[in-house]
C-alpha cells in the first residue's frame, strides 16, 4: 500500500508550501519556494509533485534514490544531513536531525490531522490485537456505525475490505488512510498498533480517544532485544501525546506494570480479579463448546448477560476488553448484551475448516510461544480424542521462541507435527532443528514441507480428534528466499480432507 493507492487515497487535492513545511518542523525556510500535493517515503510510489521524505536504511540511505524519484515527479527532499549529501541534482532539500521522527507528524499536518474527526480507538498487545479490534469493530457496526479497521487482516472503510503490508501502515500510508476515512464520513476508527510502529513512529501524528491493552508475553526479540525494551516500546501507547484515556487487561504482571505506572487515566478489566473496573461474575462453557454464558460487570454497576460464541479461555480476555471500549465510545450495554451473541471471530484465529470430515479441523494465527498454549488449550477441550497440531517458525524472526514454541507444541498436543512457516531466507532445516531443541515427549512428525506436513496430519485423524494447523491464520502466501508462493492454510486443510475422503 503506498498513499498513491487511489482506493486509499483521499480524492480531495491537498497541496501545501515549502515554506509552510519549514516553518511546521521549525527550520529555516528552502531558498527556493516549492509547492507539493502528496508525501511519501517510498519511493517506488512517488508521484508528480510529491515531497519525498529519504530516510536512513538498514543497507541504504532512501536519498540514494534522489534521480528515480526526481524522474518520478518529486519536487523536494526532506532528509537528514547524510542523506542532504548524496543529492547532488538540483532539487529543494529540507534537513532535519532525525528525519524518521517527523514522518508521521508531517503527513498528518499536511491531510489536516484527520485523527481529530474520528473516534479513534488503538488495540496493542502481543496476542489478541487483532481479534480485539475486530470484536470493537463488529459491535460498533451492529450499532449502526460507519467504521474503519486498520490491523494484521486488512484494512476496511466502512464495510470495504484492503490489503495490508504491515499490521499497522507507515505514517504517511496511515494518515492518508484516515484522511480518507473522513473523506467518506466514518466516525469511528479501530486499529491495531503494534510494537515496531511505536518504535519507529509510524503512529507519530495520530491520537487515540482510548487505547486498550491484552498482554505482553515473548515475541519480537530480535527487533527489541529484550523484554524491558518490548515492554517500554508498547508503553508508549498510553501517553498523552498518543492517547486520552486506556482501558488495561491486569491478568498480567506487565498489564498490572503498565496500569501502576500510568500517565493518562485508566481503566482495567479482568477474567477474574474482583478489583477490575470490568471483570466476569461469570463465564459458563456451554456443552455444544460453541462459546460461552457470560455475565460482565462493567463500570457504574452495568451488567451484561448472554451468550459470547467465541471459542477459547483467552477469546474471554479480547471480548471483555472489546466490550468495555465498545460501552466508554457510548454504545448502549443493553443493546451491547444482544450484539453479543452475534460476534464472530476474525478469519485464521480459530477458524473451522468443514468439509463433511469426521473430526474437527481448525486454522489459527498463534504464532508466539503464549498463543500456541491457548490455541491446543482450546482445542484440547473442544475434543474428545487426540490433538494433532502442525507448527512451524518463521525465519529472519526472533530465534529466541523457536525451542520455546517447539515445546509448547510438544505438551498440547497428542501428535505434533513440526514443519516450515515463512522460512524467509533462512534454512528451513536450521530453523526446525531449533524448534526441536528438548527431548521429545510426544509422538511427532518433522516435515519441512508445510503442504506436506498437512496431509500428513491429517492421514493420521481419526474420528473425535482435533487437527490444529497453527503459525499463519489468513495469510495466503508462503515466503520462501523472497518470493511469495500462494498458499492458504485454511485451503490446504480442506483440499488434504477432500483427496482423503
């Protein structure tokens, strides 16, 4: 996605002055005066007019580009002083210290702050992001809302579905993104905000009415380092420069952290302290395993009773959260409780696979050590025979789960089934002879090839069991040495039921 995809671009024309942009960052003014009607950083997507911003990369600086973007119609460069000397072409150059660090707030300056006309609500934590914002976003919607989703899944304006890149967009992607939004009238926006956008300031610009947060467990070390470092990243969020108020999942020690050392008022919500501002009085497993009897109090004394048909322990947690943000932006709880039973779960986050087969087959997302416990956990108590799970890690990613998630594999499953997952330009083998760190105390299959792997799992089902493919969820496409070879694994389940019945 790039802010020159027209279905993602506002249809507005908005132009600005040079001498307007010097005077936004607070530097002195281009000596010669230039006027721009769009901003990007990539420049593969610049356009006629448009002010390319040439940051620093991990192997080359963005201003090595200067004469592509210049053939491509940029009229001026804003960068850092490396950059300001590998433009040698005659062009306007604006030179600030740290370029990264103001993308964000120029794109939004330059599309008019479009986060000031929408409800914004901001989702962070390392699981549940995104089934979170989609319950938010489905509630709202039953409510009658236009709305707009930004996450790992997609991104929708008011009911039309986009692809994505990243969970969420670089500054200027976003900013645009909201500016359309606005464009066509949506008042309330959910997004998913991960961790390296915090990070890089790909959120910098935007302001939340409220943000919420799931929980914190192991992911992402190779980009943080540590989980200090992680921790501090994501608690970036829940600022005033970013946030109004938070409402905070304290089930965990990093949730509690965060609410005790908040800086913008906060609410909790928890499974089960009675201390939180929203917590269960109860949640009963119906017999069916098709979610949950619940009763939430909320704050104020509200209460809301029903049926929650979401499958899992920890789709508990994202439904509380999503409840409570849904209820603070002021949809009614009474009309919330029969909304209620009419959510569903995001696609490739437990999602069923149903081909007339005699045992039960599901696609998830969990790709983190935490994500894959919870994801068996409910697949061990929705069967009544054995659990298969095929897993795998993705490469050039943090190394440090994989004997983590090796494990985890190992002890909820009945047959683990080791395989590849986006191997990137890492050895599969070396990856999955990371995974397999330990002793083995399950049956299990190693299976590099993640099709294979599948129908593999599948030929050992038999009726009552449960077969789990975990790692991808809705993705649809396998990285293999940099390129993306189309694969489905919520396709390939079904295609390796069929060829067997």
């Amino acid at each position: 996605m790039s802010t020159h995809n027209s279905q993602l671009t506002p249809v507005a024309i908005f132009s600005k002055q040079g001498s307007d942009l010097a005077a936004f960052i607070g530097i002195d003014a281009p000596s010669k005066e230039f006027s721009f009607s769009g901003v990007t950083l990539d420049s593969r997507a610049v356009g006629a007019e448009d002010l390319f911003i040439a940051l620093p990369g991990a192997k080359v600086h963005g201003a090595t580009f200067v004469d592509d973007v210049i053939a491509a119609g940029a009229v001026a460069i804003l960068t850092d002083a490396v950059g300001a000397k590998l433009v040698t072409a005659e062009i306007p150059v604006l030179v600030v210290g740290n370029p990264r660090s103001w993308v964000g707030a120029i794109a939004s300056w330059f599309y008019g702050n479009p986060f000031s006309a929408l409800d914004a609500v901001g989702i962070t934590g390392t699981n549940g992001k995104t089934t979170t914002a989609s319950l938010v976003d489905q509630i709202w919607r039953l409510d009658g809302r236009a709305t707009g989703f930004i996450g790992t899944i997609g991104i929708s304006i008011d009911g039309e579905e986009y692809g994505a890149n990243y969970t969420t967009p670089e500054g200027t992607d976003l900013q645009a993104v909201v500016a359309t939004m606005r464009e066509q009238h949506v008042r309330n926006l959910v997004m998913e905000v991960s961790s390296h956008a915090l990070s890089m300031g790909r959120v910098s610009g935007a302001h939340f009415r409220a943000v919420g947060f799931t929980n914190l467990t192991q992911d992402h070390l190779d980009f943080h380092g540590d989980m200090e470092s992680y921790f501090l990243a994501k608690s970036r969020l829940f600022t005033n420069e970013l946030a109004d108020t938070a409402i905070v999942n304290i089930d965990s020690e990093y949730g509690q952290r965060l609410f005790a050392e908040a800086t913008i008022p906060m609410l909790t919500v928890s499974r089960s302290n009675p201390r939180a501002d929203w917590r269960y009085e109860s949640f009963i497993a119906l017999q069916s395993g098709v979610g949950y009897e619940v009763a939430i109090r909320g704050t104020g004394g509200i209460l809301i009773e029903g049926h929650l048909p979401l499958l899992g322990l920890h789709n508990l947690d994202n439904a509380i959260l999503a409840i409570a943000l849904a209820v603070e932006s002021g949809v009614d709880p009474i009309a919330l409780a029969y909304y209620m039973r009419k959510l569903t779960a995001p696609v490739g986050r437990l999602e069923p696979v149903e081909v007339g087969q005699k045992f039960l087959a599901l696609v998830d997302y969990a790709h983190t050590p935490d994500a894959v416990s919870r994801a068996l956990a409910t697949a061990r108590s929705l069967t009544s025979g054995r659990v298969i799970a095929i897993l795998g890690c993705g490469g050039d990613r943090d190394k440090s789960k994989r004997p983590i998630m090796g494990r985890a594999l190992r002890e909820g499953s009945d047959l683990a089934v080791f395989t590849s997952d986006n191997p990137r330009s890492e050895d599969p083998l070396q990856i999955l002879s990371e995974m397999l760190a330990g002793s083995a105390d399950t049956d299990e299959i190693i299976e590099p090839d993640r099709r294979s792997a599948i129908a593999r799992a599948v030929l050992e089902a038999e009726p009552g069991d449960c077969v789990i493919v975990l790692g991808k969820g809705h993705e649809r496409g396998q990285d293999i040495k940099g390129v993306k070879y189309p694969f489905d694994d919520r396709i390939e389940l079904a295609r390796a039921i069929e060829e067997l019945s």
